[in-house]
C-alpha cells in the first residue's frame, strides 16, 4: 500500500498562498524557512501564525524542521524549548531538531530525521562550523 508524503520549504510567510496547491495525503514535511528571517526573534507571531495554517491541512502526520531564516526557532531565549514544546502539542505538529520521529501508516514505519544546522550562511539562523557541525552531526546520528 503507497504512502503520500509532500515536501514543501521556503514558505518565507507566504504559506497561505499554497493551500489550494496541496494535494493532501499522509505526511507532509516543511524542510525550513517558514519565516522571512527579518523579524524580532523573540516575535513568535510568525511561528504561530505557520503552525496555525499548517495544523489545518488535510494530513494526517505533519512535521517540521527550522530553516536559516527561522530565528524565533533558536533556543536562545529561556523557556524558548518549554514554548516549542507546548506549541507542538497544541498544533498536533512535530518539530525535529536533531532527533528523530517515526510515523507508522499502513502496518509501515517510516523514520524522519532532522536538524536545521547550516555550514555556510553565517550571521543566519542555525550556523554552525564545519567542526562545529561534524561534533553534532555524529551526537545526533546515534
């Protein structure tokens, strides 16, 4: 039995735009850039307002994962963890950051993996080294 998974990035707040355009199905994943990048990153009102629209598409699994442009998403803020965390479970979404999620369809497993790390945009959201970025590549992987 096939398994429909859309893959969609680089929204940058334009989401909305896309609605009519997805098709609907199992899974749908947002591989970063929900936001343009320019706003406060203490403002979550762009994070709210994409988990707003994408808890409301006609998926059964969604997930997600920072892009470079998604500052709000770094945890640099205390409580910034607790507030994703709470976020996830009123938007019945996932956020990876570098932790794994496995979506069991059909009598199937399939295990989504993510990090939003990035090697070469610095002064952007989620840059790392490339020392940096081996040391927890390998933590993460295990």
């Amino acid at each position: 039995m096939s398994i429909n998974i859309t893959f969609i990035s680089d929204t940058h707040e334009l989401h909305n735009l896309l609605t009519s355009e997805l098709p609907g199905g199992d899974i749908i994943v947002h591989t970063g850039d929900f936001s343009n990048g320019e706003e406060d990153p203490n403002d979550m009102r762009p994070l709210k307002q994409f988990l707003s629209w994408f808890s409301l598409l006609p998926y059964a699994h969604k997930i997600f994962i920072a892009g470079n442009h998604d500052f709000s998403m770094q945890a640099e803020s205390f409580g910034r963890d607790a507030l994703i965390r709470d976020l996830q479970q009123q938007f019945n979404v996932v956020y990876l950051n570098g932790k794994s999620h496995t979506v069991h369809i059909n009598e199937q497993q399939i295990k989504f993996y993510g990090v939003p790390f990035v090697t070469h945009l610095q002064g952007w959201a989620f840059f790392v080294d490339d020392r940096m970025h081996e040391q927890q590549s390998f933590q993460y992987g295990k």
